[in-house]
C-alpha cells in the first residue's frame, strides 16, 4: 500500500506520516518546499517527497501525484494568522479535495481511500445530529464569517453529497476530532457516529495523536474501514 498524505507538515499530517512509517507503509508526502518539519526522514527509503503547493497543482499534476497511491489523507488547514485564516486559497481543503476526487474519477483507479479530517464544528447533515439551536446559530455564523470553517463544511459537503456512498472508484471517511490537544503518547480514545457534547459551549478534547492513530488503524484495518466507510466518525479522548 502507498498513502499519499496532504498536510503531510502539519500538526496531525506529520504524525500520520511517522505512523505509517513505523508500520513499514510507503508514504508519498506533499509539503511546501523550504519547510523541514519532516527533515529527518528524508533518507528513509519509505518516503517520497513532493516539495510542492498542493493549492498551485493543476489536474495533470494531481493525476500524478495519486498515480501510484492507494489510499489518501488530507490533513490540510489554514494557518492560525491573519493571512492564513483570511488569505487565498480560501478553499484549500476542499478544493484539494475536489481535485483528488477529479483525478481519481478520470484515472483507471478503483476502490482508493480517501480519509479527509474534519470537525466537530462541521454537522453532518445526513444525520439528525443534536446540535441545539445555539450550536446551529454560531456555527452557521462561523461558516459565513470564518473562511477555513466554511472550507472544512463545503470538503465533507462534496463527499456526503457529491461523492456520495455509492462511487466504485472512491471509499472515504470524513474524521471530527473536537478541540486538538498535543500529548506525547496515544492514549485511549472513544469513535462515535456522531458528537456526545456541545463543540461550542462544552468542547471535548481530542489529543492529534489519537487522531493520527485512528487515521492509520482505518487504512489497516479492513473490518474498521467498512464500519466507518461514507460516514463522518467523531473521536473524543476517554
Ligand atoms: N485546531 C483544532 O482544535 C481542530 C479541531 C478539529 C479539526 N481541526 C481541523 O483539522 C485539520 C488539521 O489540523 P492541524 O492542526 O493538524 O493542521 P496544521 O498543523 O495547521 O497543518 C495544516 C497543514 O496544511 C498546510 N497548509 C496550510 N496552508 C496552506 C496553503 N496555503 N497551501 C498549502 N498548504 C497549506 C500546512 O503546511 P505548512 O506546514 O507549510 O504551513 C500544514 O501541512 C484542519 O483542517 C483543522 O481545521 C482542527
């Protein structure tokens, strides 16, 4: 199996990538080039490095990017500034998103994985989720106001909506970790369909390691990955 991660530099993409290594998986990793947080892998022959802006591929670029993976994680976000919360692209994630999805639709590929992190904060309207109406209200007003809070709804949108259950060529998963904490080990964590406290007013923590943790155990794990396949599992530490 060979995963392509995005966000492979990230807080939770970095994890991703070491956790696969650990478990002798290949992993082709998209970073923006000058950044060295993944520096002391370079020399593993399990890595490929793609020194590139994901947001500044064309479909040519991304069909080869996926060419030789079997499954991939978006760990994309918008960084905490200014620039990163108000700046283009806007739409980093889902439109990375629509992209892979564009490229594995046109290729000969079937069955790829696509994991997607998500949030709490984003409801899945397939479901009838207890959010109260004051989550509702704020988190439609985040969505209106706060460009990385609509990128995340409108990437888990094009997946429940557009990509749907029923696509022979992507399988994907949408995970909402609640608020991140770092902690140095994976500890025990809870997988819900669906959020068990306020993300507003009554946060639970998620440690990026958990989450890392589950990410790699859906691609392992065939029996997980059926479970949780076109659906949008929420994980909460215990
Ligand atoms: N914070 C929370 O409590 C929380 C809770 C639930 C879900 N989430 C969501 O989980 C996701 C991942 O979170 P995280 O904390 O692991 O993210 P992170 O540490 O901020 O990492 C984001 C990744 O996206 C890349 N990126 C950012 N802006 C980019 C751009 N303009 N072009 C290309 N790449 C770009 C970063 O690259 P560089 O390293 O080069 O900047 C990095 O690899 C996010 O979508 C976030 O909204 C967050």
């Amino acid at each position: 199996m060979k995963v392509l991660v995005l966000g492979a530099s990230g807080a939770t993409g970095n994890l991703v990538v070491r956790q696969l290594i650990n478990n002798k998986v290949n992993v082709k990793v998209v970073v923006r080039s000058g950044n060295n947080k993944l520096n002391d892998l370079m020399h593993n022959e399990l890595i490929e490095v793609v020194a590139v802006n994901i947001s500044e591929l064309d479909l040519i670029k991304i069909a080869e990017l996926i060419n030789d993976c079997d499954a991939i994680v978006s760990c994309l976000g918008h960084n905490i500034s200014f620039k990163g919360l108000f700046g283009k692209p806007r739409m980093l994630v889902s439109d990375s998103i629509k992209n892979i999805c564009n490229a594995i639709e046109r290729s000969k590929k079937d069955n790829v994985k696509l994991i997607l992190m998500n949030t709490t904060a984003n409801i899945n309207r397939k479901l009838q989720e207890e959010y109260s109406c004051k989550d509702r209200f704020v988190l439609s007003l985040l969505t209106l106001l706060l460009p990385p809070q609509k990128d995340n709804v409108e990437a888990a949108s094009y997946l429940t909506n557009v990509i749907g259950e029923n696509n022979s060529k992507i399988e994907w998963i949408a995970v909402r970790p609640d608020t991140l904490i770092n902690e140095e080990k994976v500890s025990d964590y809870n997988i819900f369909e669906s959020i068990q406290r306020s993300p507003v007013s009554n946060a639970g923590k998620t440690s990026i390691i958990n989450v890392a943790q589950f990410i790699v155990e859906l691609l392992h794990n065939n029996e997980l990955w059926n479970v949780w396949k076109f659906r949008m599992p929420v994980i909460y530490n215990k």
